[in-house]
C-alpha cells in the first residue's frame, strides 16, 4: 500500500509543476498578447486621427485662404473704382464710380458675416449697407430679405460680441500694427515668412513683415508634432499661395475693363511715341499733299489719351497683398480678425464663422474613421496662431480646434474573440490535460496490474505449495512401506490423483489466458447438439462435485436439446468446469441447510437473438457486492483470498468470459446472486 500512494504522490508533485509551468507561460503569453492588442488598436487610431485632421485640414484650408486673400475693400458695400474709363478710355473723374462689394447679397458657406470695426468702436458690415445705401443695394439687384439678416446679424455682433472687445482683442499691445501676416506653424515660422515674402516681391515694395519671436516649444512635444506638423505646413502654404494668386487674378479681370486695358494699350503707344520723338521728323509736306483718314484720327486721338493718362501716372498700380486672418474665440463664437491700416487708422477686418455648422460638416468627414469623434475649442479668448503644438497633432492647422477622437474601445471586446494564439494556447491546455489524464490512468493501470501479477505470483505459489507438499508426503510414505492398509494405500492414491487434477486444471487455466492475451488461441470448431456436450462431461463434472459432498442435477428444454451448434467444444467444456468448479470451491452450503442446497443445477434452454443458454445455479450464500465489481477481472483474488481455505487465483471467470465473447462468439454473465446462490448465464449462438 506504501508504494502505490508514493507513486501517486510523486505522480500528482510532476503535474503540479507542469500545469504550473503551463499556467505561467499561459499568463506571460496572454499578457503580451493584450499589450500587442492595445498597441495595435492605439497604432489604428492615431492614424485614424492623422487622416482625420488631414481631411479637416483641407476642408479648412478653402476657407481660411479665401477669407484671408479679400482685399481691405470689399468690407465696404460700395467702394470707389480707380483709375476708371469710359468706353472711349477717357478717365472719369476721381471717386465718381463707385462699385459694389462681393459680399453685397452675398454670405459664402460657413459664414454668418462679415465686418469692420473702427477705433471708435463703430462696427460696419458689407452684408448690411447704412440707410443711405440700402436703395442702391436693392437697385443692385440684392434681395430685401438678404440685406435683413444681414441686419440682424449685424446687430447680434453689436449686442453679444461687443465691438470694443473685439477691436481690443485684434489688436492687442505688442502686436505689430498694420496685420502682420502669421505662419502656419511655430516650428517654421521664420521659413514660411521668408518664402511669403519672397513670393509677394514683384508685388509690393514694402519690406517683408516683422515676425514675432519663436518661443520655446517642449522638447518631448517637438519630437512627437514636429514631422506631422511639417506636412501641414507645407500643404497649408501652398493653399495659401493658390488663394493668393487667385486673388490677384479675380482683381485684375474685375480691372479689365479700366487700369488693366489702359496699362495694355499704353505700354505699346507710349512706346511707339518715344520711338517717333527720338526719330528725325520727316520733311513736311506740302498742304495739297496731305491726306487724312479716319484711321490716322483715331490713332492721333488714341495716342493723345495715353499720353494724358501716362503723364498722370506713369507708376503701375500695386494691388496691396492682405493680411492673413487670425482666428480667435469670444463667448463661444468663432472669428477670424486680422488688423488693417485705412486712412492712418488702425481698422479691424473679421469673419464671423457659423462654428455649429462648421462642426457639423468637419465630423460628417471624419464619421468613417471617427464615430465617436468630438471637435473641441482651444485657446478660448484667445488670438491663436495656426500650428500651435497645443495637444500635439490633434489641433487642427487653421482654425483653434482640437480634435478629440472619443473613448478608446475596452480591450477586452476585441481580445474575447479567439485569436490564433488563444486557440493555440487552449489547444497546448487541452494537450497537457489530455496527457496528464492518460498518463495517470496508465500509471493507476500500471500500479493495479502490479498488485494483480503480485497476488498472482502469491496465489500460484500458494496453489502450488499445498499440492506439492501433499505429493511429498504421500510419495515418502507410499514409497517408504509406512502405509500397509490397502484401503490406506487407495485413498492416499486418490489424493494424489484429485491434486495433479486440480494443478493440471491452474495450468490450464493460465496457458489458455495466456494464449487468448497473445491472440494464438486455437480453435477447433464441430458440430453438436446440446445433449451431446452435457452427456460427454457430466461425467467429470460429477466427480469434481463429488468431491466436496454435492451432487449434479440437469435438465434440457426439448425444445433446445438437439439444437444444432456449430462451436469449439474444447472451449465449451472448460467454461463449464471452470462455472461449475467455482460452485464446488466457494457456493458449499452450510451444514444446517437443507439437502436441496447441496446440488449444482444445470439448465439449457432458448435464449434471445437464436442463441441457447447454459444456466448454472448454485446453492451458496452468494456474492457480496464487492466481489461482483471485481468477478470477471483476471487475477483479482489478492494475496489474503489465496492464502484462505479457499483454493485458485482468481483466473477461472477472467478466463471464461474471454472464450465466451472471443471464440465462442457468445456471452457469460452474473445473472442474479442472493441469499440463495448465484445464477451465472452462458449463451451460445445457434448453427
């Protein structure tokens, strides 16, 4: 008993130690793997967000660069056109053509108004001329309820914004007067001025702008924002560029007509008449030969009217570049300011942008990539350059916006699925558990067929010992002349013949398992009846019953005795001996039961699925439950059983049913035990 338990405890120690082994690698792996998962799924949303703000970027960049690139007079509702001409390019008189506005009846997307505000504080708005100019707009064809918004939202800016904060806000102290342009970003503001400046050259002789201090960015924000913010940059100066030279285009068509026919026609006439004054005059002709055509007035008159015009100004017109517009929040509403220098004065140019339908239309872009996506203000109350690394990369380059992609999704959700490592983790689990339970029932199968071929050994040992020790004696008495009573001599005869039975019987008993475990059992199958396989052993089956004092009784179903059987006869008989030895040795009666308990029945009749049954019914006490568990196992009867009154090693059943269901194709069963014996069926096929 010592040793089993000391196996199985070594054996229970070695699968702790695996499983936790397995456990902690388990653990480790599925550790990495969420970490993997919450990099990937990080990874996956910022550039979700990168192409987010990429495509609000440059949804915004139409905007702010329009806004930016109008000039100082289309803020005004009418302004004065010069130089002006008339069809016959004749200059008109100073400021007597006056021209409409853009935004006259007309509000671009996105936004609520446009305004200027002076240093008094008064505020004006080119989609709401004064009284005195409303008559002209609607002669202009603007419709009557354009201009009422336009009132009214003139007076919300008025009432709500509160003009003197808005002047105050745009042109804060220390700010350089006259709208200095700004760069898109901190980190290259110094470039992005220099390449504007450099573009705007051939336009303007002014010097380029003052630019404001860099100031220091934080070292681990400029490593995380610098590259996303250089590709912003870059992007948004070539918009800017595209806007401007657009700007520049649209003034000069709208000048067509005046300046820009003039600067082309006077450039070749004026031309020509230098040439003509640095040429000798011809000679003159006489008067009669002199011819006038129209052409030759025309042309007399055309050079007299460039003439005139070049000595009023020979200087091209230079069509000032405007300042790029800032953008600020104020009570909630976003603005894009920008300073402007008018008549000495510090005016105060701005936009007053639709900030929810903006949001709207920024997040219907980015639903695909962001549903959950919030678009938040930065810099509230608060001029706030373009590119500033406020929040990293999620501010947007144009306008003080923050882009907040919403909640990251539970980790869990997404690793729940079964991933390929999971699978095979689980797999690896089931392996280990499979082979921990197959390696303990072949070790419980190991220590149980031990203790089988231990009480085995035991049991032969004791089978062998009392028949051999009966030979020695009787031999040294027979062979030694101590015995002289021949009645003695016969029954000491008897004995020995009864033991060399019953060890030839063990011998059997063992050579014939053992040929069935081997599969070398030999079969030799006739033809039979049932009456002929009892009448040819009840012979030795009653003498092995007369030796314990019990008598055979049998009996045929007519029905079933000439039933032709087409089995091993050999095989048959041991089955039957061994069932109807084992009723010898350990179904004897008490001694005050009554004589009909000393008898072994056999009874033969038909069985279910064309088979005969062998009915063998005994008289004993039967069998209690445990041995009924272990009745058919081969050597089950352990080394205290052997060493009992009772003889064998518990082979004879073992034995039986194996040539009942292997050889003899048919069955052998317990088919009741009680106070009254034991019953024990075995069926046979038919034919």
């Amino acid at each position: 008993m010592k040793r089993p338990l000391a196996v199985a405890l070594v054996f229970a120690a070695c699968v702790a130690v695996g499983f936790g082994v397995l456990a902690w690698f388990s653990g480790v792996v599925l550790r990495l793997d969420r970490e993997a998962a919450e990099a990937r799924r990080l990874a996956q949303r910022e550039e979700a967000v990168r192409l987010a703000l990429w495509r609000m970027d440059s949804a915004l960049a139409g905007i702010h660069g329009l806004e930016s690139a109008r000039p100082s007079r289309d803020f005004e509702p009418f302004h004065v056109l010069e130089p002006a001409y008339s069809s016959r390019l004749e200059p008109f008189p100073a400021a007597s053509v006056w021209a409409p506005s853009p935004l006259l009846g007309y509000t671009p997307d996105f936004v609520r108004l446009h305004f200027r505000i002076e240093p008094d504080g008064s505020v004006s708005s080119p989609q709401s001329p004064p009284p005195a100019l409303r008559d002209a707009a609607l002669r202009a064809g603007v419709d009557e309820r354009t201009l009422d918004l336009g009132n009214e939202h003139l007076e919300r800016l008025r009432t709500s914004l509160e003009p003197r904060r808005l002047y105050a806000l745009a042109t804060r102290p220390g700010e350089p007067p006259g709208g200095t342009p700004r760069t898109v970003s901190r980190f290259r503001q110094a470039e992005a001025a220099a390449d504007l400046a450099a573009f705007d050259a051939p336009l303007s002789a002014a010097p380029p702008p003052s630019i404001p201090p860099l100031g220091e960015a934080s070292a681990q924000a400029a490593k995380n924002t610098a590259e996303e913010l250089q590709r912003r940059e870059l992007y948004l100066q070539q918009n800017i560029r595209n806007f401007e030279a657009a700007r520049r285009a649209e003034v000069a068509s709208e000048e067509d007509s005046g300046a820009g026919a003039l600067a082309r026609f006077s450039r070749p006439l004026a031309s020509k008449t230098r040439a003509a004054a640095s040429t000798p005059a011809p000679a003159a002709k006489p008067e009669s030969e002199r011819t006038t055509t129209a052409a030759d007035v025309s042309t007399d008159h055309l050079q007299d009217t460039m003439l005139a015009a070049e000595s009023v100004s020979t200087t091209p017109s230079v069509i000032p570049l405007p300042a790029l517009l800032r953008a600020a929040w104020l009570d909630g509403e976003l603005l894009l300011l920008r300073e402007t220098r008018r008549d000495a004065a510090t005016v105060v140019e701005g936009v007053w942008l639709d900030w929810p339908e903006i949001e709207a239309w920024l997040l219907g872009r980015i639903t695909d990539l962001l549903p959950e996506a919030e678009i938040r203000p930065a810099g509230e109350v608060d001029l706030v350059p373009s590119g500033s690394s406020e929040n990293g990369t999620r501010r947007l380059a144009f306008l003080p916006l923050v882009l907040d992609p919403g909640p990251l999704a539970s980790t869990n959700a997404q690793i729940a699925a079964w991933s390929p490592l999971r699978i095979s983790l689980a797999a690896a689990w089931i392996s280990a558990a499979i082979g921990a339970l197959a390696l303990g029932a072949l070790t419980l199968g190991t220590l149980r067929l031990s203790e089988r071929r231990g009480a085995f050994v035991s049991a032969v040992t004791h089978e062998l010992r009392t028949p051999l020790t009966t030979f020695r004696m009787y031999t040294e008495m027979l062979s030694g002349g101590m015995v002289r009573d021949e009645a003695r001599r016969r029954e000491y005869l008897d004995t020995l013949r009864t033991e060399s039975d019953r060890l030839a019987h063990l011998v059997d008993n063992v050579l014939g398992y053992s040929r069935i475990e081997r599969g070398r059992a030999a079969s030799r199958v006739e033809e039979t009846t049932a009456s002929e396989l009892l009448a040819r052993m009840e012979r030795r089956l009653r003498e092995r019953l007369a030796q314990v004092g019990t008598a055979l009784e049998v009996a045929i179903d007519p029905a079933t005795a000439d039933a032709p059987l087409r089995t091993d006869t050999t095989a048959v008989e041991q089955v039957l001996f061994n069932l109807v030895d084992n009723a010898a040795k350990y179904a004897r009666p008490p001694a005050d039961a009554p004589a009909a308990a000393a008898v072994v029945r056999i009874r033969v009749g038909p069985a279910a699925r064309d088979r005969i049954a062998f009915r063998v019914i005994d008289g004993g006490p039967g069998l209690p439950p445990d041995a009924r568990r272990r009745l058919f196992r081969p050597f089950s009867k352990s080394a205290h059983d052997a060493a009992g009154k009772q003889p064998g090693v518990g082979l004879g059943l073992a034995l039986c049913r194996r040539l009942a269901r292997g050889e003899l194709k048919g069955d052998l069963v317990l088919e009741r035990t009680g106070p009254r014996g034991a019953v024990f069926r075995f069926e046979l096929p038919l034919g």
